[in-house]
C-alpha cells in the first residue's frame, strides 16, 4: 500500500492520487485566507469524510491565533507551517497545541523552521512524534542536510518525510544511518508532483523491498494512521 | 542523443565527499545517457589547485563520455583569468562554472565579470548555481547576464525551489540566459519555461552521481514536451552549445 503522508485540499487531489498510484493519503488544508483555521478544518474533514477509505485529515493551525489550542481537540493529528503562517516552530506558544497527536511540520524555511529549531520543539515534547517536510531541508545546495542528520540523531521522535528531496544520497543517508522506518513518501501535492516524487523512493537503488514498503506505506500506517481503522 | 550538462568529481575529505568520474559514467549507463558534463565540487586555485588536472584526468578516463567545465574563483584576477585560459585552451574544457555560495563573488562583481567575458571569447559557456541562496538567485545573475550580452550564461537549478518564476521572467528578458533544469523539483515548470521561452533554451542537467540521472529525464519526460521540443531538451541544446566551442 502506498501512502502519502502529506497533500493538500484541492481541486483534483483523488485524481491525483489515482494518477500516481496512491492509496491513501494525510490532507491538510492549504493556506487559509479570507477566514481561520477552524473553517478550513471543517472543510478538510467534510473532503475526507466523503473518501473514508482513503483520506485522512489533520489539523491545520496558527498556533499565536487566540483560541488555537480549543481548535485542534479532537484532531487525528496536526500540520503546522512556520514560514506560511508566520510563527517560530520553537516558540514557546506553539507548546499549548502539541497534545500527543502527531505534528507535521513544514521544513526548512530560514528563520522560523529550520532543521535545528524543529529538534528544539521535538525534544521539549519526547511523547509526541514530530514529521519534518522534504527531509527536514529544503536547499538545493544541500547545505542543509548536516543539521537535518543531527536533528534526526538527537530526537529519536523525530521522522522526515522525502517530498521535494532531490539528493538521492541524502535519503539514502537516512535509512542506513537511522533506519527506514525513519523516512516517509510524501508529495506535498500539489507542492511537487506526485508522478516525480514517487521515483525517489521507487527507483532508489540502495533500498530494499522492505524499506520501500515501510517508507512508500507502512510508515505512515503506524506513525499517522494508528487510530484508523480503515 | 542525451547529454547531462551538470555532473560532479570530486575528492573532499573534510567533508567525507568522493565522487569518481566513474560513479557519474555508471550512472549515465543507468539512464542510457551518452555524454556528460562534469566539474568540481570546490574551486581553482582555491580550496583545490590541482582542480582543473583532477577533471582533465576523468575526462581522459573516459574517452567520448565526459566534457569538462571549470570551477575557478574569481577573486584571484589575473590568475583566475590563467586558469580559465589553460582549461579551455590547452585542456579542452568547454565552459566555466561558478557557485557564488562557495566563491562569496557576486554574479555581477568586476571579477565574475572578467571570467565571464574570457569565456566568451571561446564562445564558453557560463553555468551559474542558481538557487534561493543570496549571491545565487536569478535576479543577482542576471545582471551578469545583461553586463555580458555576447555570454551564454546557464542558470543551474532554473532557481531552485523558490525562485524558478524569477529564472523564467529573467529569462524572457535577456536572451543570452539558458535554464538548466537539474534539481529543480516542478515537471511543470520544465513545460512553462519551454511554452515561454523556446525549447532551445531549457537545457536538461541531473547534479549527478549524488542526484539520479535517469529520475532527472524521467523529470524531462513528466514535463509532457512534444517529441521536438524534448530531444533538444535532453541534448541537442547541449550538443550545440559544446560544439560552439573554440
């Protein structure tokens, strides 16, 4: 089964996902504008109510918003993106809407969600497992790729997702060093195209059929899914 | 014909960093590419002086296969200029490539400029990194683009993650920028800069060995270019451009 950890409500996702081959999927809303979160949360989960075999929603927030932490009760688990909403990952507010569910976090945006500062929120919550975007970098000269290994070293609740990540290496860096069980197919559709980023998974010369199935699928089954029974 | 127009060699041991001409030849053979462009991960005369002998070596390795670029830094004036010189004229080296993260030389700075232009007195190209770090954005190369009209400058990446509308618009307004598309994430993309720029113009390129040649014209192919188009994509632009070389 193959799973992507991380789209976005638009127009055209299950197409998408039936274009690229995927079975299930985490759906967020995208950039909220006009109105809240709250709303946007509403339609997400309507969207996936209606494709409950294959979407699964999580709860987008703004964490400096008033009320964020009332917004998110209930939710099977959270997105947060720093640089879109303009909060640090590591500020000390974003603490009151961490409550155990899983948090995806968009990664690797200078100044507010850097590899490094995503490790600081992950290691003040031990319990929670945290879920970095495109390798916890996003550098096309990879010069973030050292602080995202040394995240990973020292948060062992900390996971990365492979969306957007073009250095083969690196992702082959992950599963040898810390374990396939550590890195997740995602798309981030409709970010970059599922079509593409399924290759570095699938075409990756140095992983195993058991490490593709864990990070293309099972991964995300156990680590986001868990409360699903579908 | 398949020609990669952006591959590394290298030998980096402070960073743990090996990358052999024949990681980069078996990876070629892996997406039936025929030719490949290859160059340093560091710059001549520094950090490395023996830069330009180490890729006239894999080139000679593999007869046929590999081109060679040369990273040189700009900082060292007359003797950047020698550099430069030597590789294309007695080593055959068939362009020039700048990082400005590694060099922190401005893409329109009077010394990136002197480099430029001794290129293109061969009719050498110019690969810039072209990415969302500042010093490397398409804007900032531009300037060096529109300062040297007779240059061919490549935009390595086609702007990176954040900035591949910047490449395109830059390159609508000087015709001298050629978009090189290794890396870059967006299928899409590679289509729109070909709709708005011509298909001569969008030159395919994997960042290889670390980065995988055959998902990168697998990229080329997601882009859903008719089949013209496409073959000048993945190689005949480059042939063009390598063989302008003199």
């Amino acid at each position: 089964m193959i799973v992507d950890a991380l789209t976005f409500a638009h127009d055209g996702l299950v197409a998408a996902l039936d274009a690229a081959g995927v079975d299930r999927a985490v759906v967020c809303p995208p950039r909220a504008r006009g109105h809240g979160y709250d709303i946007a949360n509403e339609r997400v989960a309507e969207l996936c109510s209606a494709h409950p075999d294959r979407l699964v929603p999580f709860a987008r927030v703004d964490p400096l918003a008033p009320g964020a932490a009332s917004h998110v009760k209930g939710a099977r688990g959270l997105f947060l993106h720093p640089w879109e909403d303009a909060f640090r990952i590591n500020d000390p507010e974003v603490d009151a809407v961490v409550d155990g569910v899983p948090v995806i976090v968009a990664t690797g945006y200078p100044f507010v969600s850097e590899a490094l500062q995503v490790a600081e929120l992950a290691r003040r919550h031990p319990e929670t497992t945290f879920v970095a975007t495109n390798g916890a970098q996003i550098n096309i000269s990879g010069l973030g790729q050292d602080d995202a290994l040394i995240a990973l070293d020292a948060c062992p609740n900390l996971v990365v997702q492979t969306s957007g990540v073009y250095r083969e290496d690196f992702l082959e860096g992950v599963v040898g060093r810390f374990g396939a069980e550590r890195l997740l197919y995602a798309s981030a559709w409709p970010r970059f195209d599922p079509r593409l980023e399924l290759l570095r998974v699938q075409w990756a010369p140095a992983f195993d059929a058991a490490a593709r199935e864990a990070i293309l699928g099972a991964n995300a089954v156990r680590l986001l899914l868990r409360s699903d029974s579908g | 014909m398949i020609i990669d127009a952006h591959l590394h060699v290298d030998d980096i041991p402070a960073l743990g960093w090996k990358l052999a001409a024949g990681d980069c030849v078996r990876r070629l053979d892996e997406a039936g590419i025929e030719k490949g462009v290859v160059m340093t991960i560091v710059d001549a005369p520094e950090v490395n002086r023996q830069a330009l002998e180490l890729i006239a070596e894999a080139c000679a390795a593999f007869p046929g296969r590999l081109e060679a670029f040369a990273r040189i830094h700009p900082w060292y004036g007359d003797e950047s200029v020698a550099l430069l010189e030597r590789a294309i004229g007695e080593l055959g080296f068939k362009g020039l490539k700048l990082h400005p993260v590694t060099t922190i030389a401005h893409p329109a700075g009077e010394d990136t400029l002197r480099l430029i232009r001794a290129a293109a007195a061969h009719r050498a190209p110019t690969l810039f990194h072209c990415g969302d770090e500042p010093l490397t954005t398409p804007f900032a190369i531009a300037r060096a683009a529109a300062a040297c009209p007779d240059a061919t400058i490549i935009l390595g990446h086609m702007g990176g993650y954040f900035h591949v509308e910047d490449a395109i618009d830059a390159a609508e307004r000087h015709p001298n920028l050629v978009l090189e598309t290794s890396a870059m994430p967006y299928p899409a993309k590679i289509r729109e800069a070909v709709e708005r720029l011509g298909a001569e113009r969008v030159l395919y390129a994997s960042d290889g060995p670390a980065c995988s040649p055959r998902i990168e014209v697998e990229k080329v192919r997601l882009a859903g270019l008719d089949a013209e188009s496409e073959r000048l994509v993945l190689g005949d632009n480059a042939r063009r451009i390598l063989e302008a070389v003199r």
